[in-house]
C-alpha cells in the first residue's frame, strides 16, 4: 500500500539477505564434492571456510562509511554486481589457482572467498543506514529485526536450495546459478529504493510523517540530521556503549558463523548422515531463530515504551537472551543422540537471534547520522568471528573432538554477555560547560 512503502524497502532488504546466506552458506553442503576434488583435510577445509570472513570484516568497514558518504543506494549497486561476480567465480576457484598460484587450489579459494566476502560485506551496515533513514524512533527495534530476518531465513533456506541444486547440478553450476540470482535482485531494487523517503514519489506525506515524528521520543533519543558533520568516525572509539555493543555482537556472530559453516560437516562425521539427509536436518537448528529475531525487536521496542528505558530495552535483553544461549550449548557436549543434539543447537541459536536487532538498534539510537559509519565499525568488530570460528574450528575438533567447539561457542557467549552488562544506548549528553568559562568567552 502506499502509505506503508517503506514496509515494500523492509521487505526487499529481507529478500536480499537471504540471496546472501545462501550463497555464503552453500559451499558447506558442496563440501563433500569440493573436498574430494582438491584434497582439502579438515584443518585447510577449515581455512577455506574462514577466508570469506577476511573480506567480509573489511568490507563491512568501507561500506558503512561509504553509505554515510554516497548514500545507501550507490553502496547497494556496487556491492549487488560485486557479490554476484565472485559467488560465480567460486566455481572456478581451485582451478584458478592451481593455474596461477603453483598449483595451489586453497590459494584460488582464498583469493575468490575474500573478494566475495568484502563484497558482502557492507550488507548489514548498508541496511542500518538504509533504516535510519526509513524507520521512526519508535519502530527502529522491529524495523533492525525485519532486516535481520533475513539471516535466519536463509540460513535456513540454504540446506533445501543447496542440497536441491546439488541433487541436479555439479557444485560449480550452483554458484553460477546463485550469482545470477544476485544480479536479478540487483535489477529490481535500482528501481524501487531511493536513499531518503523524501524523494520517493510512492511516500506519501502522511507516512513521511510518520517516518519523521518525534512523537514519544525519549530523552536521550535523537532523529537523522543530514547536515550534522560534527560527528566524527573516531568518536565511535571514545564511546563505551559502541565499543561493547560491538564485543557483544561478537559473540552472536561466532555463535551463527559456526552452525552456518560446520553444521552439515559436523552432522555427516558425528552421526554419519549422507548429503541428500541435510536439506533438513540442516535447516532445523533455525527454525526458532526465524521467530525470535523478530520476537525480539518486538520485544525491545515494547521494553522501551513501557520502561522510558534503552538499557532495559537494549542490552537488558542481550544479557539474558546471551546467558541463556551459553547454557544451550555447554549443554551440547553431555548429548549422545542426534534429537537431543539438533533441540539444544535451535534452542540455543533461537535465544542467540532473540537481541539481534538490538546491537544495530544501539548504534542508531546512539548516534542516527553516523548509522552507517559507526554501524560499519561495530561490523567489522563483530566480523572477526567470521574468520575465527570457522577457522577455530577447524583446529579444536582435529585436536579435541567436535564437542570442543560447543564448548567455544559457549564461551563466546558468556565474552558477550559481560560486555552488554556495559551498554547504555542513547546520545550522550554534552558536558557542562561551567559558568566563569561561559562568561569569559
């Protein structure tokens, strides 16, 4: 309808971030058939799975500084054609660098994986710029949760279209078709998005309105200002809040960075499943997460209208919803059977993706100009999860068994958990200037 358009831009972000699970995550169900051909033991597969973090962290970097520079729009079409690219070129990966790198097939991974990674980097932080342009004070909670939707949803989409695809087609047709499917994305949001909602014909004033409504605004809340330049992107360091928003989204992500990339190899050596079982059993530690992430910004948003509080709203949520995620998979290890095992892994997840909206939410109602700045900065914190716990993983389970990595991923959590308890969200207030300065100046 029109009056709700920007619900239109939600939802094709959400569409997007799922075209970008799938095709980060489909290369841990070609695993079998890309092990066999260039001879990957698990420490090197381990490697290959963390060099897209290399990029994604860089990447996430540039881009949130990039879309506050060029607007969100210019970042989404450069990033679009760029992923589309390298999720293609993975096919040609280990050839490319057995030719090119003496015979070095991993060094083809890496090379491609890192591209493909910086490419997607900008992702979120694009998003978080996209939505403080967008969303209301007051719908920014539930707004962060329906970008985010995305990552659950097509992390659980990832085992039935990978495993499908796999079924009918050579691993390295798959990632063309996975490319292509980029660039028709990329083709339908050039027509519909448009950096601020002021210059979308389909935005009536009524929703504009709304959009720009300082109704119920909290004290320490603030609205885009678009010709605010004060804030600088070092600030971002001088600010406590940010700096542990960040280490607590480290923690979500080495939780989903290891279920998204050792899942299905984890599944066929622990319980000796074969590819065509993964369609399902792949997507089921994400059942819950689907619901809870968009629980929680639900839930956040309601904290803060009933309690006037961003603390309680914020990282009061992260903390429990972090505690409860370590207890989950400290429990992983004392399971023998694959049920058990599945439940505690989508329990354990579900409370993981419950304050996922929160650690971007933080940075908007921290500091809304600098969204995509300080959003890429928080992101390339958080992204070097990417790169250790696939990476991590790969080393503990050749040396302590697949339980060790549970038992990581717990610790990450609890990492998190602490760092939230440090999180006040909201603008600073300006120090006083005492009265004798005043006057002298």
């Amino acid at each position: 309808m029109r009056k709700n358009y920007r619900y239109k831009i939600m939802t094709m972000m959400v569409i997007m971030v799922i075209i970008n699970y799938i095709d980060r995550g489909a290369i841990s169900y070609g695993q079998g058939a890309i092990i066999q051909e260039f001879g990957f033991d698990k420490i090197a597969w381990g490697a290959v799975l963390g060099y897209f973090g290399y990029g994604y962290l860089f990447g996430s970097l540039f881009g949130g500084i990039l879309s506050d520079k060029k607007g969100p729009k210019f970042v989404w079409m450069v990033i679009g054609i760029s992923w589309s690219i390298f999720v293609m070129a993975t096919a040609i990966a280990g050839n490319v660098g057995q030719a090119l790198f003496g015979g070095s097939a991993l060094a083809g991974f890496a090379m491609v994986r890192i591209l493909f990674g910086f490419s997607e980097g900008p992702m979120f932080s694009t998003i978080n710029k996209t939505n403080a342009n967008w969303a209301a004070p007051k719908e920014r909670g539930i707004a962060a949760s329906v970008g985010l939707l995305g990552t659950p949803l097509g992390a659980l989409l990832t085992a039935p279209v990978a495993v499908g695809l796999l079924s009918i087609a050579s691993w390295k047709l798959v990632f063309i078709l996975l490319g292509a499917l980029g660039f028709v994305w990329i083709i339908i949001w050039s027509k519909m998005f448009k950096d601020m909602p002021e210059d979308h014909a389909k935005v009536s004033k009524d929703e504009l309105a709304r959009i720009r409504s300082k109704e119920g605004l909290l004290a320490n809340e603030t609205i885009v200002d678009q010709n605010d330049d004060s804030v600088k992107w070092y600030h971002f360091f001088k600010n406590p809040t940010l700096i542990f928003n960040a280490i607590g989204y480290f923690a979500f992500q080495y939780v989903n960075f290891l279920l998204l990339t050792w899942t299905p190899k984890y599944l066929q050596d622990q319980f000796g499943f074969e590819l065509s079982s993964l369609w399902y059993l792949g997507m089921i530690p994400w059942v819950g997460a689907i619901f809870t992430v968009l629980l929680g910004g639900k839930i956040s948003d309601a904290l803060r209208a009933k309690t006037g509080s961003l603390r309680i709203a914020r990282s009061g949520l992260a903390v429990v919803s972090l505690f409860l995620t370590a207890i989950c998979f400290m429990l992983i290890p004392t399971l023998h059977s694959v049920a058990g095992v599945l439940t505690l892994m989508a329990v354990g997840n579900a409370f993981n993706f419950l304050p996922n909206s929160v650690y971007w939410t933080v940075v908007v109602d921290t500091e809304p100009t600098r969204a995509g700045t300080f959003g890429g900065i928080t992101h390339f914190i958080t992204n070097t999860a990417t790169i250790i716990a696939p990476t991590l993983t790969g080393f503990l389970v050749v040396s302590y068994g697949y339980s060790s990595m549970f038992v990581a991923a717990a610790i990450a959590a609890v990492i998190g958990m602490v760092a939230m308890v440090f999180v006040k969200p909201g603008a600073r207030k300006a120090k006083k200037v005492p009265a004798a300065h005043k006057m002298a100046n």
